[in-house]
C-alpha cells in the first residue's frame, strides 16, 4: 500500500498495535476478515495479485521498510485510494498482517525475490586499478613515508650540482614569495639561486587534476613521468607567469613529482663579469592544483611525502559509466561501447608494454636469452591478469602458440596482452568459480582495494600461506592499512555524506557575503581533513563521527564563522558550538550543502538522515512541488512554511519521517552557522523518529539526533549493508542473513571500528562466497 496518498486518520498505529496484541494472529485469522480476500477485493486492482504492481496503475512493487503498526496507520488512512472508508479499523489490521507478511516485509521480500550474486565485468574504476597494478608488479614498490611535504635542494645558483648546494629541507607547500630577497640570507644571494624540490604526490580521489605552476621565472614539473615535464616553463618568453596542464590521476596512487625553480639572469649567464651586484627582481613560486569539482589551491602538505615512487601506467581509454542506481557501482551489463572500450584499453596497454619491455623483461634486444625472458614475461603478465597460475591448456594457448607464432618477439608480446586483457578470465570476476586460496585472495583484495591481490598476496598463496582463517586474516588487516584501503574508504564516506551532491555550493550574496566558491572550497576540504583524521585513528568509532564536536578551519574560515584559530595555521580543530552540535552531521559544508541558497532545508537534510544514515526507503515525489517562496510567506519561519508546504495528505505519507528528522537540524541556517531565532521567533529544533519497531522517538535537536544515531540498531546495520555493498559490489542479502547478521554482531563487539568492519567483510564476502546464478562466459 504504498500508494502516495495520505488522510487525515481515523485509526492511531498505537490502537492497530493495540488490536494486533489484543486478538493476536490466529484469532484474526478465525474472527477476523480474511486479509486475503479483502487485499484481493479491494487493492489487487492497483497492486497486483501477488504485490507486484499494475503498469497502468501502480507501477511498484508492494515493499518497503516501514513497521507493522505504521503500515497498518497508513492502509487505515488512505487506503484505497479515493475510498479510504472501504477498509475500516479491524480490516485494516488484517489486511495490513498479510501484506506484511505476504510480499512487504524484509523477509517476506528475501522469500519471494532471494537476492543472488551475479556475475560481474570489472566496474571501470576497478579495470584503471588492475591494469595499474598490473603493469606495476613489474616495477618496485614504494617505501611509505610518515613525513608530509617534499624535499628541497637549495642552491646558490642556476647549476643543480652538490657544490653549490647549501640548503636541504623539507617544505610543506610550495607556496613561496621571496620579494626580491633571498630565500636565506648570508648563503645565498638574492638575485639568483635555483630550487630543486622531490618526493611523492597522493591524489586523494580519482579524476582530472588540472596542474598549475605560478612564477616570474624558470620552472618545469614532472609527475609520475620522470622523463618529460608535463610543464616546461625552463627557457622564459613574454609576461605569462601561469602554466596549466590537465592529467588524469587515480586516487590512491602514489606517484613521483620533481619541480626544479631558476632565479636568473634569462640567455647568458655573465654575473661573474659584472662589476656591480645585479638588481634582484621580484621572485614567486607556487605549485598549484584544482581538484576534481574544487578550487584552485596549493597542494597541501598531507597529499605530499619526501621519498620516491615509480611512474604508475594510467589508463586513459573513455569507458561508459557504471550502473549506480542502487546506491553502488553494477557491472553486470555489457555493451558495445564497453566492449570497444575494453578493447582500446587493452591496444593502449600493449603499446605501453611493448615500449617498456626491456625494462619489466630485464633484457636488451641483443641478450641471448632475451627470447625466454619474454615468454616468461609473457606467462607472468597472463598470470597476475588472471588472478592465478596457468593450467598447461592455457600456457600452451596464450604463451606457446599466440607468442610462438608471431614471428617477431615484440609483437608477439603485444598479442599476448592483447588476448590476455581481451579474455573473460581478466574482464570478469572469477569465471572459474573453483573458490581455492587464488578465488578467495582475488576477491579480497578487491573488496579491500577494487585491484588484483599484489606481491605479498601472491606469494603468500603460492607458498600455502593463505590457507587457515589465521593466515588470511594476517593478510586483510595489512591490505587495510594500505593506502589504497583509506582511499576506497575516503570515496566511501564522501558517497554515505553525498558530497556529490554539492557541486557547486552557492549562497545568496545579500544575505551571506562572503560565502564564496574559496569559502566553499574551504569547507569541502575542512570535511575531508574530518574524514581523513578519523581514518588515520586507530579506533575509527563510527559513533565518534556523530559525537566529534570538532570540525577543522583555516583563517578564511574562521574569519566567516567567527572563531579562533592559530596564526598561521593551515587548518586547526576548533569547536564552533557547544549548544547544539551534531557531530559532523552539523558540518557546516554539510548544512549548506543540504540548504537553498537563503534559507535551511529540512526536506534535505531530512531526506538524507533518513536515506543515508537510517537507511530507509523513500519514494520520489509523487509530483514536483516547488518550495513556498519565503517572500510570500514573510512571517513564517522555515519549520512553519515547510509544514504548510508538505501538509497535503498526498505528501504525508514520506513527510511524516523527513520533516522532524529535517527539523532537528534548524539551528543552523543556510551556510551552517548556528543561530537561536528565525524571523524574530525562537528556534524550534525539536524532532520525533518513529523506528521500525513502532516506537515513537523524541529527539531534541541535532545533539540529540546524534546522540540517537550513534546507540541505533537501525544504523549500525544501515551502515553494515552499505558499506559491504559498496566494498564487495553485491548486495549483503546474497550471501544470506547469517553473514549480515554476524557482521553487525563483531562490529557492536569491536566497538564499531569501521576499519575492522572493513576486514570481515573483505573475509566473509571471499570465504563464505555463494554460487553464482549467472551464466559463466566462455574464451
């Protein structure tokens, strides 16, 4: 019954609970109405025999997630459409019970649609991972570094050699402005000297970054390839003193960058000839990026480390978008445009290869065993893209006849890929469905990094050391602690907070001035230094995410929200209210996120409590109904206009959860700065949530929200399905209610540490793995 309409009610859910405790189910079933005769009688018309839905009618099928005593309200009160006097009171108990029992309820869904594992492509975020790691198994691996920022070499002038090197440090940024002094007096002079910086880059997420160096002088920057600069700015012409190149990086990832900076005197040097000290010109240099949908801004220090790192093969192939109408990538279809995309990707990688063969082969062209030492590439490239050895069949398909054939040896490397990247067994998960140690490891390692397993995980299966729940349980907590873990956790938390739906955060001028794109772009970075904070921590509380009360700003922040920060500071913790403080809830990127550009937005804050945090279904609107102009309704403040606003009875039927969860957040206004009146009236920020066990729940602002959210039942599993589903890409019902269960059972345990959570889905979702009910491709 799920039908958007909505009356004024004749029947409370406290008297239907009432009736149902009263009589019981099998007096009901004696005394009462059949609930099968009436449901055909009156709803099968709309609904379909068996729930489905009618196209002509009501498309739905009949489920959803509300309780048996809300259920039983709703069909009291509005159903049938346009004749809700046809069921009355103990009729509507009935017809409630078999609806719920029958096609509505969580079980009776489970029953009558059984959730399956399908059989799945690899999402196109996890083929740039694979193809990445891939090509990176061949290469070493980077040592991690705990120190933020690059490492500066500075010398005395415009030659990078040790004799005239007098400065090693690390700098945190490179956002300096020398004026026409020198970067240290007494060492170096101030009208030349050269920088030359180095270390690693991280991108937290992936996408297009566009690179931005800024300086009156020489410059070029190199990331990830080491041999050409993406920016050569080394021999000056004209005024220009911005560079800007576009490069697409994968989050995650970390990759080499060198910056190199000359102060000098353009052409010829004659500074030695001079009798006079040459004049020093102003000097600047900034290495800038713009993040996906941010701001230009200095690379901070966090996403930069001394060290080094090999270059990383990123593919560039345009893929069609993934499926994520259910809340997480599919890749269950396959298309002509994915397959052509496939295939560009797999030519691009085996031109890639081919070019750097000598290098992963470790042979030159007139070695005497550069023969074998390709076909062993070959064999091991096959291998790792297969995610296990090579049975005989195949060795003698993909390495003896495809390379044998070719006649010249780098081109029968590049079939070999070709075939390789092209075959089912690298395309799609797990086609062999053998679920031995190799299936298990596959699927870890892209539940915990969307990738292949690497060197440590191979090794450890090969050598038999992935066999006991010890061994494997050794190898997902390391895997969790990998960068790769924080960044899919970091994509994870920005989709649960939908950051995505905030593109471009815009205020109104007049009323918010200063609220600008910088200010904005500030906050996005404020919520990630948040998320990233708790990530680092060794607790990751989810109940802490509600209960934080601080949030991290930077002197323009703290200028716009009125607080206090370290001078200097590039973003520091601060407390900006003890009165009512959600947690990163009351975010201030999130409420002005989930606000108009003039005023707060219950409705939005509301719907996304309730969608993200609880977990509950919502239909979309049954119509589209702008927002009351608050112009036309001056003396109304947000809380009352939205009431009116959603007080037709077709709106009731959602708007009885959205708007007390949405009005919980109204003392914090458009821009999330907190405030104790609205049009001259007093805040109301009280709120009500009814659970899905009945049970009516007063909530006293956003803290006491919080407070409620961080002890739920309901959140905990929300959190538990969503996190698994975006993890393993498969709904958590498929591998059945005792894995769910336990689950949620070791998370409340472990004290709801969500980089656990992280480990025993990686385990259950690859040990306790289902039977596919999907065909297996061939090739």
């Amino acid at each position: 019954m799920t039908s958007p309409c909505a009356r004024s009610g004749r029947l409370s859910s406290s008297f239907a609970w009432g009736v149902l405790c009263l009589f019981g189910l099998p007096s009901l079933l004696w005394s009462a109405p059949d609930g099968a005769a009436l449901f055909k009688q009156h709803c099968a018309s709309c609904h379909g025999d068996k729930g489905e839905g009618v196209q002509t009618e009501y498309a739905h099928p009949l489920i959803g997630d509300r309780s048996l005593p809300e259920l039983t309200e709703y069909i009291d009160k509005t159903m049938p459409e346009g004749e809700p006097e046809a069921i009355n009171g103990e009729e509507a108990v009935v017809v409630s019970r078999f609806v719920y029992d029958t096609f509505y309820s969580p079980i009776a869904q489970a029953r009558n649609r059984p959730a399956r594992v399908d059989l799945s492509r690899l999402t196109v975020r996890q083929h740039r991972n694979v193809v990445a790691d891939l090509i990176q198994s061949f290469r070493w691996n980077p040592k991690r570094e705990d120190k933020q920022g690059l490492s500066g070499e500075y010398f005395k002038n415009r030659r990078f050699n040790k004799e005239n090197r007098v400065i090693e440090r690390v700098d945190p940024q490179i956002n300096f402005d020398f004026g026409t002094k020198s970067p240290e007096e007494g060492k170096i002079e101030d009208y030349e000297f050269s920088i030359k910086w180095g270390g690693t880059i991280t991108p937290p997420e992936t996408g297009a970054y566009e690179l931005i160096v800024h300086t009156e002088h020489a410059a070029r920057l190199w990331i990830n390839d080491t041999r050409t600069p993406i920016i050569d700015a080394w021999v000056k012409s004209g005024n220009d003193v911005e560079y800007r190149e576009t490069m697409y990086l994968l989050g995650g990832r970390t990759y080499p960058i060198r910056l190199e900076f000359s102060k000098a005197k353009q052409g010829v040097n004659d500074a030695d000839k001079q009798k006079e000290k040459p004049e020093s010109k102003p000097a600047s240099i900034k290495l800038l990026w713009k993040r996906p949908g941010m701001e230009v801004e200095p690379i901070a220090a966090r996403f930069l480390a001394p060290g080094n790192a090999p270059e990383t093969f990123i593919l560039s192939t345009p893929f069609p978008p993934d499926d994520r109408s259910v809340g997480y990538e599919r890749a269950a279809s396959v298309s002509r445009e994915w397959d052509q995309a496939t295939t560009e990707a797999a030519i691009d990688t085996a031109n890639y290869v081919v070019d750097h063969i000598g290098e992963f082969s470790a042979t030159k062209k007139d070695a005497a065993d550069r023969d074998a030492k390709l076909r062993e590439f070959c064999a091991k490239f096959t291998e790792r893209a297969f995610r296990r050895p090579l049975t005989d069949e195949e060795r003698q398909l993909y390495i003896d006849q495809v390379y044998g054939e070719a006649g010249d040896p780098e081109l029968g490397v590049r079939r070999v890929v070709l075939l390789a990247m092209k075959s089912p067994r690298f395309l799609f998960r797990e086609v062999e469905q053998q679920n031995d140690p190799w299936d298990i490891a596959s699927r870890l390692s892209f539940t915990m990094w969307d990738s292949m397993p690497d060197r440590d995980l191979r090794e450890a299966v090969a050598k038999g050391n992935f066999v006991k729940p010890e061994q494997m349980r050794q190898q997902a907590e390391r895997m969790a602690r990998d960068p790769r873990a924080n960044a899919k956790l970091h994509e994870f938390f920005m989709r649960w907070l939908k950051v995505e739906q905030h593109p471009d955060l815009t205020k109104d001028k007049e009323k918010y001035p200063g609220f600008d794109a910088q200010v904005a772009a500030d906050l996005r970075n404020s919520l990630e230094l948040t998320l990233d904070e708790f990530l680092r921590s060794d607790a990751t509380d989810l109940r802490q995410l509600f209960l934080t009360k601080q949030v991290y700003l930077n002197d323009r922040l703290a200028k716009f929200y009125g607080a206090q920060v370290p001078e200097g500071a590039e973003y520091a913790p601060v407390v900006l209210t003890e009165k009512d403080n959600g947690g990163i809830l009351t975010h201030p990127y999130l409420m002005a996120g989930f606000a108009y550009t003039a005023t707060s937005s219950p409705i939005h804050r509301g719907v996304f409590v309730s969608r993200s945090v609880l977990g509950r279904a919502l239909r979309t609107p049954p119509v589209a109904v702008a927002p009351l102009a608050p112009d036309l309704h001056a003396g109304l403040t947000t809380r009352e206009r939205v009431a009116l606003q959603t007080s037709p009875e077709a709106c009731q039927s959602c708007h009885t959860m959205i708007n007390p969860l949405g009005f919980s957040f109204e003392h914090f206004d458009a821009v999330g700065r907190y405030r104790d009146a609205e049009q001259g009236k007093p805040i109301d920020a009280k709120g009500t949530y009814r659970d899905r066990k009945g049970d009516l729940v007063p909530i006293e602002g956003a803290s006491g929200l919080a407070k409620f959210l961080a002890d739920s039942d309901e959140v905990h599993t929300a959190f538990v399905d969503q996190l698994f589903q975006y993890c393993v890409k498969q709904s958590v019902r498929a591998y059945g209610p005792e894995v769910r269960n336990q689950l949620k059972s070791d998370f409340q345990k472990n004290n709801f540490n969500i980089r656990k959570l992280l480990v025993d889905i990686g385990l259950m979702s690859s040990i306790k793995h289902p039977a596919y009910n999907s065909a297996t491709p061939g090739g």
